[in-house]
C-alpha cells in the first residue's frame, strides 16, 4: 500500500498538471504482483512540445517547493514529446498527443486500475484518519511519572539598582554637531 506521503506527492503532482491545462489526466495504479518498478503511473498529455516542457516544469518546481523532492531522473525533456520523470513511488509521463496514442500506456497495463484525483483524495484521508486515530491511542495510554529524589531550588526575581556611587554613563543617541565660530585676529 503506498505510503501518505506517495498520495499527497501524487495529488501535488496532478494539481499541477491542472494548473498548466495539461489534457487526459489518468492515475494507474500498478498491480505490485506484477510491477515492482512503482506504485503509480500518472499520465497526461499537452497540446505541443512547449506546453508539456511548461507542465513538467510545474510538477519539478511544485514538488521541489512544497516537499523538498526532487525526481530520479527526467528523460525527454529536450525533445518533449514524451517526458518521463522518475520519483521512485510514482512515473510522470506527459505525452504529446500522438506520441500518447501510438505507445498506449494504459492498454499495455491493462492489470492496472485507473484512479481518479477523488480516489486518491479519499485514500490520502482515510490515511491521515488511520494516523490520528493510531496517535490518539498512543495518547490514551497511561504515562509513567518520573519521581525525582532532589526537589528543585525556588528562583527569585530581584530588581537591580545601581549602587549610590555609581558612575552612571549617558548616551545621547543623535548627538547636534555644533561648530565652533572662527577666531579673527587682526593683525
């Protein structure tokens, strides 16, 4: 089962193909039996080259930005009809539309089920649910209470004056610069 962290860097990823009007937005999820390579595969496509280099980038930046994740590797970027970025729990591939319906991802992994973004928001929530329902438990358990053998010594506030003899220093913090008028001698 992918981990909490896979399905919100999945999620961010696909909120930013939306972002950048990327086309056919499919999530696969990949059958372990029969691929050990990764979990997801997200797959979607762009309208030309440049757009599918701009929704790549997005998911880069996106992902760089708000997980501090970086890509295994990215493959095709130059060319960009057919870039795959590599993030171990998941694939990106973002497909010209040509390119797309030539190689048919989805019909090679006909054992993989297709997700939608709603599917993988409820397993993302039931995760988080699973989570806090494990620390409330963990948080329900009696503590052991530590007994220390020496108390701890009071602290107290005093008031600090200045000694009656003190030599008290004043600043001035925007000294007036004066200057001093010019003797005039005759002579």
């Amino acid at each position: 089962m992918p981990s909490t962290e896979t399905n919100q860097l999945l999620a961010a990823a696909v909120a930013a193909c939306e972002d950048k009007k990327a086309e056919d937005i499919r999530i696969l999820a990949l059958d372990p039996a029969e691929s050990g390579l990764t979990d997801y595969f997200l797959i979607c496509n762009g309208t030309n080259e440049r757009q599918n280099v701009a929704i790549t980038d997005e998911i880069e930046i996106r992902l760089k930005r708000d997980f501090g994740v970086y890509p295994n590797s990215v493959e095709g970027r130059r060319q960009g009809e057919w870039v795959l970025m590599d993030y171990v729990d998941f694939i990106v591939h973002v497909f010209s539309a040509e390119k797309r319906a030539f190689y048919g991802l989805e019909r090679l992994r006909k054992s993989a089920t297709s997700l939608s973004i709603d599917d993988v928001h409820a397993e993302l929530k039931a995760q988080i649910a699973g989570s806090r329902k494990k620390s409330a438990d963990a948080a329900a358990k009696p503590k052991k209470t530590v007994v220390t053998k020496k108390p701890m010594k009071k602290t107290v506030a005093r008031k600090i004056t200045p000694a009656k003899n003190a030599k008290v220093k004043t600043v001035v913090k925007n000294p007036v610069k004066t200057t001093k008028p010019k003797r005039v001698t005759k002579g």
